[in-house]
C-alpha cells in the first residue's frame, strides 16, 4: 500500500491551529470535508472521537494516528497534520503529539484500514524521517517527503 495514493496533497496542513486533541482532530476530518472526502462530516467526526474514546492514538515518539470506521466515506482517506506545539494526546508514551496521521474508512472495508495503519507504524519506525516530517516547512513539503521515503 502506498499511502501517497490515499493522501490528497490538499489534506496535509502545516502548521495545525489547534492546541488539543479533539479540537484538531475536529480540524483534520474538517480539512478532509473541505476537500469534497467525507460524506457525512458529523459521522466521520463522531467515528473518530469515539475510536479515540475507547484508547488513545497517541502511538509514542510524537505520533498520533486517530483513525474511524463509519458510512461518512466510500474509500480510506488521510489527512496530515503537523503541530508546531506539541499537543496532549494522552500517548501511550506520556509524552506530547506532533505529527497527526487521520484515518476513516467505511465501515465494511476492514483491509485497507489494517494495511494503512501499519504502513504508516512502519514509516514511523524511521526516527529521521520522523525528525524531517516534524520540521517540514509546508504541507507540500510534507506531502513531498512521504512521497520520497516511499519510493526508497
């Protein structure tokens, strides 16, 4: 699975505005329903606050993947973002997120939502690539990096 093939460039935003985790997950799902992905933005919302709800995303080293299954989306989608300030994300680690990975994908549809999430636990594997995505300047950089490292 490539995840450059399920992320719209026009959904990674650098820097995030928020300052905590429900407000930018709000703005993640927001950024995905600008872009015409969700079908339901409530249900896509809702799906993925209460996925977070039952334990937190917040995978450790910085990374946050909060993610939903629901009826909001006819395919997986993604959106990226990057935050200047670390933002509470109740991780498993303690320790405060500052890349964000958003997930929803319908609910019948349990294959690609497996394949992306451990896709991106690999990606996040690499701690420079971790290092170069937290300091990317824009979101075409971002977007241009996942794009390199995939490639390798």
């Amino acid at each position: 699975m490539t995840l450059t093939k399920i992320l719209q460039p026009n959904c990674v935003k650098v820097p995030v505005e928020s300052k905590d985790k429900q407000a930018v997950i709000t703005e993640l799902v927001d950024l995905l329903d600008a872009n015409g992905l969700l079908l339901d933005r409530n249900a896509a919302l809702e799906a993925v606050l209460t996925r977070e709800k039952t334990r937190s995303t917040g995978t450790g080293e910085g990374i946050a993947i909060p993610h939903g299954k629901c009826k909001a989306v006819k395919e997986l989608v993604m959106a990226i973002g990057i935050a200047r300030n670390p933002i509470d994300f109740e991780s498993v680690d303690g320790k405060p997120v500052t890349i964000l990975i958003l997930l929803v994908s319908p609910s019948d549809q349990t294959g690609p939502h497996i394949q992306a999430l451990a896709r991106i636990s690999r990606l996040m594997l690499d701690e420079e690539f971790r290092h170069r995505l937290e300091n990317a300047e824009s979101a075409h950089d971002v977007y241009t990096l996942l794009g390199e490292r995939e490639n390798q």
